[in-house]
C-alpha cells in the first residue's frame, strides 16, 4: 500500500482535542441524566402518575326530598355530563372552539368555564351538564383528538312540583371556591344547595362522592380500572310538608305576588310554604343558565326572594288578636270593656278614623276583632302605650326570626323609642303608637311570624319553632297567656268568619269544619278619599292579608296568607286561605272573591271629609 | 488474521450497546404492539457485528482504493432515487424489493468518510489550500443536497460533523474557522427563511423559549423529560414503563428509544449505557491517534466526530438539552441501515486499529 506514514502529529492533537470534547459533551449528558432520574426523580415519577392516572368523580345521587306522606317533592332523574381534565388539554384553541361548536355556550361562557377549570389544575371539572345525544356522539368521534373530554353519567334533579316549591326546595348552584376549601368532599363544578332545603340539608342530601381511579393510555383510552371508591348517594329527607297541600297553595294563589304559610299549630310543622312569583327549579338543576339567572335578577318582583320567610309586611288588622290577648291577659283591657266606635276617633288632639266609615257602635273585645274595629284598637294602643304593645308583640314572637330550618330568614321589626332614636335619629312619637296599634307603620312582620303567632294563640299558648324537616330539641315555650284570655280571642276570632257582621264571613259559606281567623288590609300609601282599591295602580294597593286556622274548636291548621298589593284581606286573601283549609279538610269548595261581602277598608263608602288614620302627632 | 487482533473495548462497548438496543426494542415493540420490531433489530445487530468483525479483518486502504469509484456510484444512486425511488411518508429516502431494502443515505456516508480520507492522505503536504477546502466541501456538500432534496433532513445534517472533522483534521486554520462560523451563521439565516418548514421553525423555537405552546410542540420534549425522569435510580423495570407503555412517549423506537431505556432501567441502567457510549467514541479517537498512516487517521476521526456528533446530539435532545431535530441513536433506534452504516463505520475504524503497526 502506499499510504506513507508521515508526520502524523497535527492530525493526532486535533484528534485528541476532538476525544476532550467529546468526553466533556459526555460529562454534561451524565450531570444532566443524574439531575433528571435522581434528583428531580420524584417530580417526573409525579408527572408520570399523573400521565397515566385519571381520578373519574362518582357522583353520589341527592337525596330525594319527600313530604309526610313519602311523596317525592324533589326527585332524580339520569343526566350526563362533560367533564374536563385540564392538564390534558393539548391546544386551547381548539378545545374552546370544540365546546363552542358543541353548542354549550357561547364562546365567553367556555373561555370562563375552562379558565374556572384550569385553577382546579389536576381533578376535573364539569364543564357542561344535561348533554344532548347528539352532543355525546359528538365528544366521542373526537375521543381521540380531545384526550380531555369524558363524559360522564351522572342524576339530575327533577321537580314534580314545578316552580311551586322552588322557595321551600331552593335551587342548586356550582360550590364556590371558599366553600370548596372548607369542605373536602366537594369537588369543583360540583352542585350543591344554594338556597331553602337544598342548602340546609346539603349534608343529609349531598352524600359522599366516589372516585374511579383508572389507567388511561395516552389517546385517552382507558386501559384498565384500577380501584373504585363507591359514591354514598345522600339520603332521603322525609319533611313535614304535604304535597297536596302546597299544591293546592299554589293553586289558590295562581296568579299573586304573596307568600302562604301552613302549619301545625301544636308541633310547628310546617304543611305549605310557598313565596310568589316563583322561579323555575328545573333551570338551576344543572349549570346555572346564566341569561335565566339575570332576568330572574332584573325582575322587579324579586322572584328569587322567599317571601314566606323574608317579606316584611306591616301586620295590618292581623295585629289586633294578638294584642287583645295581650291586653286581656294584663288587665289594660276587661272581657267587658266596651268602646263607642263612631267611625272616627280623637286622640292627642287628632282624628284617627275606622275603617267603617259609619262606625261601628258599641264594641267590646269579641267583636272588634270580628268587626275589625280600629277604634276599640286605637284606644287600646293608647292605653297601653308603645313599650307594652312590643312586649306583646315579641311574646308572640314577632321581632325575631322564628328559627324555622330554612336559611335566609328575617327578624321583622317591632319598635321602641330606643330604635326610633337610633336608626331614625328622632324620638318616637306617641301618635305612632296609635298606628301601631292597628298593625300600621313601623312595624314588619314576616307570613311565617305571624303563622306562628297564630299558632301560639290557639294551640293553648305555646310558642313552636315551625320546620320542615326537624323539631326542636326543646319544647315549646309556654307565652304565659290565661286559657280564659285564650278562649276569648279565639272566639273573636271565629266571629270573624262565622259572624253575621264577621270580615271574612264569606268562609262561613264553606262548611265544616268550623273556620276562624283574621283579616288584614296593610297601607302602602296614604289613602285618597273616593277611590276604590281596585283603580288604584298595583303598586299602591294595599297588601291583604289573612290568617285562619281550622277547624276553630281543635285547630289543627294554622294558614297565614299575604297578597301583596292584593287590595283587601276579607276579599283577596281569606279566599286563598279558605281554598287551603278547605282543601286540608276534604272539601275541594271554591270560595269566590269578589266584593259579595263586608270589606274591611273597603273604600266604597268612604266618610266625606275625615281625616287621615295614619296622621302623626 | 485473527478476532483477537480486533480491538476489545470497541468490541465490548458495542456488544453491550447492541444488548440495550435489543431489549429497549423489544420493549418499545410491545407498547406498539409490533413484535417484528425487536426481532429485526436483532437480525441487524447481529449482521451489524458480522460487519464489524469482516471489516476489521479487512484492510481499510483497499477500500480507500475503491472509494472515488464507489463514491461515484452512490451520487448516481441518490441522484436516481430523487426520481424513481417510492415516495414513503413524504420522502424518497428507501429502496428495496418488497420489503427487504434500506436507506442508502445512511451506508452513502460512510464512502464520503473514506473519500475524504483519501484526498487528505493524498494532500497531506499542502496545509491549507483553498482548491482542498473547496474540494473537501463538495465531496461533502454534493450528497447531502441530493439527501436533503429526498428530503430527508435529519439524515442530511449528519453529514455535517463529517465534514466540520475533515476540515478540522487537515488542519484548516483559525480564520478560516471564523470565515466558515460567519458563512453557517448566514446559511442558518437563509435556511430559517426559505428552507425549513414552519413545524421545524416551531421546533426550533419551542426549544428556545419552553414556555412557548407548552402543550402543542413541547408536547414531544416533555413526554421524553417524564420518561427519564420517572425512571429514577433502577428504573419502572423493562417492559413496564408507563410513559411507553401507554405510548404517552412519541417517536420511541427511533428517536426517543433511549427515553424508552432511561424510564425502564433507570440511572443505573441509563448510565452504563452512556458510559458504553463513551468508550465506544473515546476508542475510536484513540484508534484515530494510534493509526499508522494520515488515511487511517482521518477516516477514524471523521467516523467518530460523526457517531459522536449524532449519539450527543440525540441524546440532548432526549434529556431536553437540544431540540427535537428528528435525528436518531446510533445502534439503539430501530433501523436497519442506519445499523449497517454504523457497523461499516466501526469495521474501519477496527481495521484501522488491527493495522496501526502494518509496515506496508
């Protein structure tokens, strides 16, 4: 061969240069697999797990809601679900015009749906709920494209009742990040009571969710199961409500802005509740529609308040049993005590007007109630001034929240001259008092306050605490109210109805079993002189009111009705509450409304020139 | 004319590459559900070592003789192949009957090698000629054009190295390596602009900034990190690797094969893998030094900046050092011809090593 062999050297240190760099390059490449294996070893092992894991959320099914008989209020239904892992998501882009596509929101709404997604970083979210067949078959062609996507079956909730339960049931809504933190079980996009039974047996009806922990190849596909943690499905909450009855509440108030309360005077028990206009239940079963959500928040009637449990209604008419016992029962008032009601009547120097504009003549305890008469009350008001009028009124328990197991409760308002000095900034006149006295001006109370008053007057004298699923630990506190004085203001109170002279004597009609109760006519604005309630425009006609029980010798049902704006409480709300009595008693009889009887405040005769009743001193 | 004459550290370090390469095959066929693969890999390993052992007892000056001749013959090859070689997966890179066949463009690089060896032995008084430069540079250029035109640009660019080693090897000096530094600098640019395609852009890019689509083209480079990472000190044991079993692992019978191995026998097995590596090149330089004649030496030396240039470059990429280039491991990526072309490569420099004392 004649390749000689020359001076090599150059080439061999150029060469050895080369084998330094590479061993160097080599030195670099060991530091770099040791740092990845060994040191940040578990952090891959983490990534790895994570890669291959998939923790699927078992849902656990509520519990169905049932009333006293077991029939459901509230029960499930099968739903499915789109959930969304988000560390799996290759390409935001596409994934957000996927969903868009999908049709389960516009693109803002899944931009927020997924960037929601994306805090809870490693467990999935629910990003769209109740998915369409159509939608399902969709998700899985693209199984392979979108690894992030799994549908999942799941229940739904389903109201037989429809929206005339909606307050007492309340609506389910996603939990929230703070409520998320406090408690572990819940998991994000998960629905959870937000509001009325819903929200306060969350515990009883959540149930516990499960976990499906399985091995997913890196199409997504599940590989295998490897270990399974059942779901409690939440128990059934058994309530005291009956179903027909709340029905038939519904029925009777078709059509009215209101609240009714039914009860059982002896236990609390609460039979119907119902707040008026009402929202549909069904939109807030799955995701919270958000354009349903902003109306119903626009809407000036408020139908998302509970009006059985957050209106603040003056008492109206509805006050004077309560503070005829309370006169009764301390002497400021004897069984015999009568007063001469003219139609008006002059106090500190002022005219205060009844109802009746030609007055109602002789009147002693009995028949005032059944009569209504404000001035046999106005003079009561006065003889027992202000601070003994609230200390009646909060032995009846007006003033404060009854303490009913549903959330969102209100205390109402009974007054002092120490409440005046600080929330109005000026003493309380004793002119107010007089008002007072007929169930006018600063003073608020709630449907479900005054069903409970009721209670308390005719179930021989003990304050209930009303519920719908559980009673008091305690028994009922006795209000320290005689038998006798009892007696006497029950049968005023079944004057009212049974009375020839009664103001809601049209219940009379409907039979047995025997009614009683009390009218209400609440002002919202100063009366004008030869209007009739019914030209008035909505917002200004007074709210009616009425609270009865039945049967009147054992009562066993106490109904508390508001209308507001109804106009008059003989002829609007006593017919609502004597459809619910008569269908707590087995007669399914109409009562009519109309003007067929005595309407307290009936402003068809009103007495020409007199003076305002609500005028203060 | 023995075996033993053969070196044994070379021997050594690619019996046990070739082990590796074996049962990371055979474990990257059962996540992809193709046993064929890891049976094929060890037909070629074992025809590899073969090569090696022929061509180590073989004398590598007759085959410098043959080089132009043969060099000739593979330019005709790759120019034909642009023409009428099958189109598979975007490229004119195979040919074959049936299925039996290969990529010439890998086996192509070893003829450069000895070509280039040949021209330096020939020209070994005048240092730094420009007509030598020029020529060395389309010995070099001429091939990888055709290669990169298949196109097939991973295979392309590691002709590269070979021909940075032969400039540098004949001595090239210091400015010229800044002229020719300035010229890829202006290559690159004119290359970034008109030539690569905007997934490699992307690539490129991906690498350069991590946090740019974390999730689109990172997706590759992430997976592999994973891999080795969860691998740890003695590994998830073969065959059980999550990352490749579940197949979250792309590309993992060629260019990520070595993420394969790194997540299945951990550290310890990682390791003694790269140290196999290291001794594989380190003694291909030092055969390159101990060569008797400047053929030997040269072709020595470009094999091993070549085998290293591509195994460090790879391996890079794996540990998330270097972007994903589509450039593969030596022996341990499935693949025929790159095996063979390896094994050529090796025989030589076995050759060189058997015949460093030769007197004639």
């Amino acid at each position: 061969m004649s390749f000689v062999r020359d001076d090599l050297r150059p080439v061999q240190r150029r060469t050895a240069i080369l084998l330094l760099l590479c061993a160097a390059a080599f030195l670099i490449l060991l530091g770099r697999l040791w740092t990845l294996q060994i040191i940040q070893g578990e952090k891959w092992q983490r990534l790895a797990e994570s890669n291959r894991l998939r923790r699927l959320p078992l849902e656990a099914p509520r519990g169905e809601i049932l009333d006293r008989h077991g029939e459901a209020i509230v029960n499930n239904r099968p739903a499915f679900q789109l959930l969304l892992f988000p560390e799996e998501i290759r390409n935001h882009e596409e994934s957000t015009r996927f969903l868009v596509n999908l049709g389960i929101g516009d693109e803002a709404t899944v931009r927020e749906r997924v960037a929601r997604a994306l805090r809870a970083s490693h467990l999935p979210s629910v990003i769209a709920d109740n998915l369409t067949w159509a939608q399902m078959a969709a998700v899985a062609a693209h199984r392979s494209e979108f690894h992030e996507f799994e549908i999942h079956q799941t229940t739904r909730r389903s109201y037989p009742l429809g929206p005339s339960a909606a307050h007492l049931v309340g609506q389910l809504g996603e939990v929230g990040p703070e409520q998320l933190g406090r408690q572990d079980n819940l998991r994000p996009g998960q629905l959870v009571g937000r509001s009325g039974l819903e929200k306060a047996y969350q515990n009883v009806l959540g149930g516990t969710m499960g976990n499906l922990v399985v091995m997913v190849d890196a199409l997504g596909r599940q590989v295998s199961k490897l270990s399974e943690e059942k779901p409690l499905p939440g128990k059934p909450l058994r309530t005291t409500i009956d179903a027909g009855l709340q029905r038939a509440a519904a029925a009777a108030m078709a059509g009215q802005v209101g609240a009714v309360v039914a009860l059982d005077p002896h236990t609390g028990a609460v039979r119907a509740l119902l707040s008026q206009p009402a929202f549909d239940p069904e939109r807030f079963a799955g995701f919270v529609d958000h354009n349903y959500w902003r109306e119903l928040l626009a809407n000036s009637y408020k139908p998302l308040n509970n009006r059985a449990l957050q209106g603040l209604y003056p008492p109206g008419s509805t006050i004077k049993p309560l503070f005829a016992a309370g006169a009764l029962a301390d002497g400021t008032r004897g069984p015999g005590d009568t007063v001469f009601c003219t139609g008006q009547v002059h106090i500190y120097g002022h005219p205060y007007r009844c109802w009746l504009a030609g007055g109602h003549g002789r009147v002693d305890v009995e028949t005032a109630l059944e009569v209504s008469c404000d001035s046999y009350f106005y003079y009561l008001a006065r003889d027992a001034g202000l601070e003994r009028l609230a200390a009646w009124a909060r032995t009846l328990g007006l003033g404060r929240p009854t303490g009913i197991d549903l959330p969102g409760e209100v205390s109402g308002l009974v007054p002092s001259d120490e409440w005046s000095r600080r929330t109005r900034g000026h003493q309380w006149f004793a002119g107010e008092t007089i008002s007072v006295g007929i169930g006018q001006g600063p003073i608020l109370a709630t449907p479900v306050q005054l069903a409970v008053a009721y209670a308390a007057l005719v179930n021989g004298g003990y304050l209930v605490r009303p519920h719908v699923v559980t009673a008091a630990a305690t028994p009922p506190v006795p209000v320290g109210l005689p038998a006798a004085v009892l007696a006497r203001v029950r049968a005023g109170m079944e004057r009212v109805v049974n009375g020839d002279r009664g103001t809601a004597r049209r219940l009379a009609a409907l039979g047995a079993p025997r009614k009683a109760g009390k009218t209400g006519t609440s002002q919202v604005v100063r009366k004008r002189d030869g209007v009739k309630w019914r030209d008035l425009p909505w917002e200004q006609r007074h709210h009616a009111l009425f609270v009865g029980y039945a049967p009147a010798q054992a009562p066993a049902l106490v109904v508390a009705v508001v209308v507001e704006h109804g106009g008059d409480g003989g002829s609007v709300a006593a017919p609502i509450a004597g459809q619910i009595l008569a269908h707590a008693f087995g007669d399914g009889v109409e009562v009519s409304g109309g003007e067929n009887g005595a309407h307290e405040d009936s402003w068809a005769a009103p007495p020409p020139g007199a003076g305002n009743r609500r005028e203060s001193p | 004319m023995s075996v033993r004459q053969l070196d044994p550290w070379l021997l050594g370090a690619f019996l046990l590459i070739a082990t590796c390469s074996f049962l990371a095959q055979n474990s990257t066929a059962q996540a992809l559900d193709s046993p064929g693969f890891a049976t094929r890999q060890l037909v070629w390993l074992f025809l590899g070592a073969g090569v090696v052992v022929v061509l180590g007892l073989s004398d590598y000056r007759v085959w410098a003789r043959a080089a132009p001749a043969l060099y000739a013959l593979s330019l005709g090859l790759l120019a034909a192949m642009l023409v009428f070689a099958p189109l598979r997966a975007g490229t004119r890179s195979w040919i074959g009957f049936g299925s039996f066949g290969g990529q010439p463009s890998e086996v192509v690089r070893v003829v450069t090698i000895l070509l280039i060896g040949l021209l330096a032995a020939e020209h070994r008084q005048r240092r730094s000629d420009l007509a030598g430069v020029v020529r060395l540079c389309a010995v070099v250029a001429t091939p990888m054009v055709l290669i990169a035109l298949q196109p097939d640009l991973g295979v392309s660019l590691t002709y590269l190295p070979i021909l940075l080693a032969a400039l540098w090897l004949g001595g090239l000096p210091w400015r010229v390596w800044t002229a020719l530094l300035l010229a890829a600098l202006a290559l690159a640019g004119a290359a970034w602009l008109w030539y690569l395609k905007p997934y490699q852009r992307e690539r490129v890019l991906t690498f350069l900034d991590s946090d740019r689509a974390p999730l689109a083209a990172g997706y590759q480079q992430r997976q592999s990190r994973i891999a080795v990472g969860a691998g740890g000190l003695t590994g998830r044991g073969l065959k059980s690797g999550t990352q490749s079993q579940l197949r979250f692992l792309p590309a993992q019978h060629t260019d990520f094969i070595f993420a394969v191995w790194a997540e299945e026998t951990g550290f310890a097995g990682a390791g003694l893998l790269l140290a196999a590596y290291a001794t594989l090149l380190m003694r291909i330089f030092l055969v390159a030094i101990a060569a008797r004649d400047r053929l030997g030496a040269v072709i020595a030396g470009c094999v091993g900046s070549w085998l290293a240039a591509q195994t460090i470059f790879n391996l890079a990429m794996v540990l998330g050092l270097a972007p994903t280039t589509g450039i593969t491991l030596p022996l341990l990526s499935y693949g025929g011809s790159s095996i063979l072309a390896t094994c050529l490569g090796l025989g030589l420099v076995q050759s060189i090593w058997r015949l460093r004392f030769a007197n004639a």
